[in-house]
C-alpha cells in the first residue's frame, strides 16, 4: 500500500497524516469515471487526478485557492452511523477532499487543527445546510480573542498586596530639557 492511502478494512474511515506529506490516496468523485479519483497533496499544492467520460485530466491547484480546513457530519449510507470529516474546503464543492473521515468522533478536533496548522488556511465549521463559517475572529492569520481581565482586582491574593501601586501615575516631563552647548565644563574637585 501506498503512503498515505487508504486503510484495510472498513471504506468510511480515512486518516492521513499531516505532518508526512506529501500524500497520495483515492478519494470519491461521483462524476469521475469508476466513482474514483487520484489525490496528491503537498503543503504548497493540490494534484488532482481523475477521468471523466475517458478523458483523463490533472488538477494542479494551490492551497491557497482552497478556503480551509472544514469539519463536517456526513450523511449516513446503509443504515450505518453517520461520520464526522475534516475536509479540505473549495469553492467548488466537486474540489473539496477529505483529510480525516472516521465514524467517531474522537479525534476530530485535533486532526482539524494539525491539518490547519500544517496547511496554513483557517479553521472552518459547517453548518446543517452546508454553509462554511469561521469560528473565530481573525485579523489575517492572526487569531482575535477578547481581553482578559485585569488579574489584581479578581486575584486570590489581592490582599496581600499593596494597592498604591494601582494608584500610581508614571511621571511626566513637563517640558523639554535644557541642553547646554559650547560652554566650559565645571569640574568640581576636594
């Protein structure tokens, strides 16, 4: 078997891992001849490989082009339970690829963020109508929480410390300081 592809046993549980790219594995594509397409991923790109109607074509695409890496519930086939996915996002929904696919969810959140990690895209969840959204605020690829709170004022040892120090303004000059330039220097000796 081939490193990185799919695991013996049962066809509903995908894992890759993502700090041993590049990957090659098979993934479902309803459109593709055989129900099946070729995937290699790399940290920087996407190849794609599949053929539709005997036409045989290859994918090349950034993971920039891809919006992040999303979790997902799937839909459950044959009266089996249905699973959780973290997929890598597109635009196009023909183009999303799945990272990790497992019927337990276990694991989920930390393979979301390690594939997040590793690729360099945002964190994403999807909704029950299939819409993508980010859970947290960013500013770029820089993550925005809300401020703590001051630790003094809630701390246990709030007691034992002095609070003049909350009271304390930092000192002011109030005007600009006096240089002295070209003058004889005064040195004054015992």
């Amino acid at each position: 078997m081939r490193s990185g592809g799919l695991p013996a046993g049962s066809s509903r549980a995908l894992r890759l891992d993502p700090f041993a790219l590049p990957a090659r594995y098979a993934a479902s594509d309803a459109a593709a001849d055989q129900q099946v397409r070729q995937v290699e991923l790399h940290r920087e790109r996407v190849i794609v490989r599949r053929a539709v109607r005997g036409m045989r074509m290859a994918l090349n695409l950034p993971i920039s082009a891809y919006r992040g890496v999303a979790i997902r519930m799937l839909a459950s086939e044959d009266g089996a339970p249905p699973a959780v996915a973290v997929v890598l996002e597109h635009h196009d929904p023909a183009l999303a690829l799945p990272l990790f696919v497992s019927p337990d969810g276990h694991e989920v959140a930390a393979e979301w963020r390690a594939w997040a990690h590793v690729l360099g895209v945002p964190l994403l969840v999807a909704d029950d109508a299939g819409d993508v959204y980010e859970p947290f605020t960013r500013i770029g690829r820089l993550r925005i929480d809300a401020p703590t709170p001051r630790r003094r004022r809630r701390s246990v040892l709030k007691r034992r410390r002095p609070s003049i120090l909350l009271r304390r303004q930092p000192s002011r000059l109030r005007g600009p300081s006096s240089v002295y330039r070209d003058e004889r220097e005064i040195v004054a000796r015992n």
